[in-house]
C-alpha cells in the first residue's frame, strides 16, 4: 500500500481528498493540530468519518513543529507528502497576519526538508487563485504573480516560491496545485457558501461584504479532490497547476438566489463594506490541468449547491456547529 503523509486531514479539502484516497487503497497518515480559527466541531466530523478507515491514522500534530515531525517521518516513511495544512482565511489573515507565516511558510518549510532527507518522490502543495489578484481573466499559471494583496497571498506566494528552490536544490518532484474557491458538503463554516446556507436555514440575515456582484469560479469539493490524486502520478518535476471550475464565474448573489429556490426561504440580505483584500472576479484557465492531468471538473454551481444543502439537511445540522 502507498503510504501518504497528508497534512491539513481534518480540513475541508483534506479529508475529502484523504476519504477519496482511502476508497482508492492508499495508506493514509493524516495530521492536523485542530486549531479552533473555525468551529472545531466540523474538523471532528470529518474526522469520525476517516477514523472508520483501517488505513487511515490520524496524528495531532502542529506543522510548525519540525521535532515533531521529524519523529513522524521516521516512524511512517510516507512515500509522497501533501500539504493542505494551512491558515486559509483571507479577511483572517489580515487581522492575525503572523499565523499566516509560521504555519504557511515555515510549516511547508519543515515540510520541504524532511521530504528532501526522506527522499519523498512527490510534494504536493495546496496554492491559491488569490495570488492573480489584479491580473487579466481568465488566470493562466504563468501569469507574474508578485502583488498579493493579503497577508494570506503572501505567505502563499513565499510557500510556492520556497517549494521551488527545495525542487531546484536537491530535486524535489514539486506539484502546486492553485485552488478556485472550493464549496460542498461538510466545507468552510468560515467561507460564504456554508455560511450563507446556514443564515438562511436558521432565517438568519445573510452577511455579504460589498455589492454581491463579485464573482467566484465555484469548484465542487469533489472535483478538487480527484484534480490532487491525479497530481500524484504527475512524472514533471515542477509544475503550478489551476484547479478551478473554468466557466463563466457566479456571482455571490446568484448563489444566494440558488439557495432560496433549494431551501424555499427568502434571504435578508445586510450589506456590510467591501473588504480591500477581496477580489472582484475570478475565473481559472484550466487548460494546463487539461493537458497534464487529464482532468476536468464535472459539477457545475447548481448541482454543487443542491449537494450542499442536501448534506446540511441530512447530517450538517445535527453537527451542531455555528459559523
Ligand atoms: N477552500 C478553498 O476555497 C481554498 C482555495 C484555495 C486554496 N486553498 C488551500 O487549500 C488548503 C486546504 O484548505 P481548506 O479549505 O481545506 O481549509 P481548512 O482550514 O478547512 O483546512 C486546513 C486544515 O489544516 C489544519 N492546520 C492549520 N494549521 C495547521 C498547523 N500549523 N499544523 C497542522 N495542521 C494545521 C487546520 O486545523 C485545518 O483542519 C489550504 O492550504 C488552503 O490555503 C483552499
């Protein structure tokens, strides 16, 4: 069995990507220190359902802890590590900018040497589509993208920029992987798509910072998943790849409009002042993720939405976590 070292596992897009991983056979050593920046309540969820995986083994542990993982290595000798692990939240890392550098910079930094002494044959690292912050639609890979403008884009942008100098120094097999705002079941309580679902279910007002007309490129949860598996048996030794959905983006409102037809409620919507590190627009260029990886992102923003609200009427609920 192929054993993975996966970072970030109680995280949104890591339990996914582990769950999707152990129906595949891979061995899977997840770590995560279970930070409470969102309700921990979800990360423990997520983490009751991994346990029922013979393959699966959770480890607490804090990235920033090189010691620490040192001991792991030693103990599991992972074949391939993926980091997902990191402070996600671009409004948050305005407010708590230093986090954003000790986990996202130097937790990957730990994480780039300890792959390099345990000769790990792929890295792969989880980027943002909020580093083309300013940049021409659609975001191609190649586009210069030095002018991030969050504390959370920077400390991203040093993360791949570190990735890189770990590959050309000792040959690392590197692939970062920039993600479009992912949304679905069990996601961010954090991020406007559970959040919006959750006010409205609850007939609370719906919280939206600006106009609403800003626009996302929405990509299902399981898509991006299956986008990082195939990144494994990427054979290129150093490549950043988008994973976004690739169509014309949806705006907020839209979303909330799609929720009240789903839900049958109206919203109330409070508008709040527009946030000067959020972006208008986004929408991936997908082609490179097309051509190397064979993917293709199969939900679009209707169904994944429908998905969402038929988890959270299911089983979210009854969680109980608040956002
Ligand atoms: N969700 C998105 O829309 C999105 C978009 C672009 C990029 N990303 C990136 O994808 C990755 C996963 O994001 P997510 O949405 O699943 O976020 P998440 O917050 O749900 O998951 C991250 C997990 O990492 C853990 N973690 C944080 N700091 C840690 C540390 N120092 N040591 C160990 N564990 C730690 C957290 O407890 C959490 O469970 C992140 O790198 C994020 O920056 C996410």
């Amino acid at each position: 069995m192929m054993k993975i070292l996966l970072t970030g596992s109680c995280g949104f897009i890591g339990w996914r990507t582990s769950e999707m991983l152990l129906e595949n056979g891979y061995y899977i050593v997840g770590i995560d220190n279970m930070n409470d920046y969102y309700d921990i309540k979800l990360k423990e969820y997520r983490l009751r359902k991994l346990q029922k995986y013979e393959n699966f083994k959770f480890i607490r542990a804090d990235i920033e802890n090189k010691k620490l993982l040192s001991g792991i290595f030693n103990e599991e000798k992972p074949k391939i590590v993926i980091n997902l692990a990191a402070r996600a939240g671009v409004r948050a890392s305005i407010e708590n900018p230093h986090v954003y550098f000790t986990t996202n910079v130097l937790g990957n930094l730990n994480l780039l040497e300890l792959s390099v002494e345990h000769n790990i044959k792929k890295y792969i690292l989880a980027s943002t589509s909020s580093l083309y912050a300013g940049q021409q639609m659609p975001f191609k890979e190649d586009l210069p993208v030095n002018k991030p403008i969050s504390p959370y884009a920077a400390s991203k942008k040093s993360a791949e920029v570190t990735s890189y100098t770990y590959h050309y120094l000792y040959g690392l097999n590197v692939t970062i992987l920039r993600f479009f705002t992912v949304y679905g079941p069990a996601g961010r309580p954090d991020m406007s798509l559970l959040r919006f679902l959750y006010w409205l279910y609850y007939e609370k007002p719906i919280i939206v910072f600006g106009n609403g007309h800003q626009k996302r490129d929405f990509t299902y949860i399981d898509d991006i998943a299956k986008g990082i598996i195939k990144a494994i048996h990427l054979t290129n030794s150093f490549e950043i790849i988008n994973l976004g959905r690739g169509k014309e983006p949806t705006s907020i409102i839209e979303v909330i409009r799609i929720y009240e037809r789903l839900m049958g409620k109206k919203a109330k919507i409070v508008f709040k002042e527009k946030v000067r590190a959020d972006m208008e627009s986004t929408r991936a260029d997908i082609n490179k993720a097309r051509l190397l990886l064979g993917w293709e992102p199969k939900i679009d923003i209707e169904e994944g939405l429908r998905n969402t609200v038929d988890w959270f009427l299911k089983e979210g609920k009854n969680i109980g976590f608040k956002v």
